[in-house]
C-alpha cells in the first residue's frame, strides 16, 4: 500500500462521483461510500502493524495491557466515528454526522472513566492521610 495508491484512488473515484452526480446522484454517493470504504481497507494493515508494535513495547516495559488495550479502543472509536461522520456529511446529512461525532464522544467518555478512576485512586493514594 503506497499513499500514491490511495490518492490516484481518491482522484479517480472523485472524478467519477463530479460525473455521475448531475446524472444519478445515487449511485455517485454510492460510488463514493465504495472508494471511502475501499481506502480504508488499504490503511487496514498498517493500523495492524501498528497495534501490533504497540503490544510488543508495553509488554517490554511491563505496562497493564488493559490500559493499552482501551487507549487503542478510544483511538478506533474516534477514527471509526471520524469516518461514518465524514461519509454521512459527503452524502450531504450534516445532522446525521453530527450525532454520530457526538455519539463517538459519549463512547470515548464511557471507554475513559476506568483510567479516570485509577488516575485518581492514585493521586489520592500518594496525597498524605
């Protein structure tokens, strides 16, 4: 996967969604939604090696998987909800992407409050009695 790749991609499809718009608008947001999802699949494998590099360095520095392990969690969340966002406002339902931000936001929140929690059990278990 080169970024040539993806961006020759984006340029083709996007070529073709200006042409198919004014003829069948359906089918050039379809046509774009494929390209998108087809982009993404592209990075898929790069996202991989890098959870997988990600593994390895806390394992070597004797890190709580768990925090690992919900850190990536929240990134994906916010990446995914990025995504489904930008595509719904493409197809032109800027409401409709702005719940699913918003939604993305409450997850990321609910994936966060156990760190939140062990952070400040800490604090107060360091802070004099």
């Amino acid at each position: 996967m080169d970024i040539v790749q993806v961006v020759v991609l984006g340029l083709i499809a996007t070529i073709l969604v200006l042409l198919i718009k004014e003829q069948k608008p359906i089918f050039a947001v379809l046509l774009a939604l494929i390209s998108a999802i087809f982009i993404f699949f592209l990075v898929v494998d790069k996202i991989v090696d890098v959870i997988r590099i990600l593994e390895r360095l806390a394992v070597q520095a004797d890190l709580n998987l768990v925090f690992l392990e919900t850190i990536l969690k929240i990134i994906g969340i916010a990446y995914i909800a990025e995504f489904g966002a930008q595509l719904t406002r493409d197809a032109g339902q800027g409401a409709i992407a702005s719940k699913i931000e918003l939604a993305g936001k409450v997850l990321i929140l609910v994936m966060a409050v156990p760190i939140i929690q062990i952070i400040i059990e800490t604090v107060i278990d360091l802070l004099p009695a």
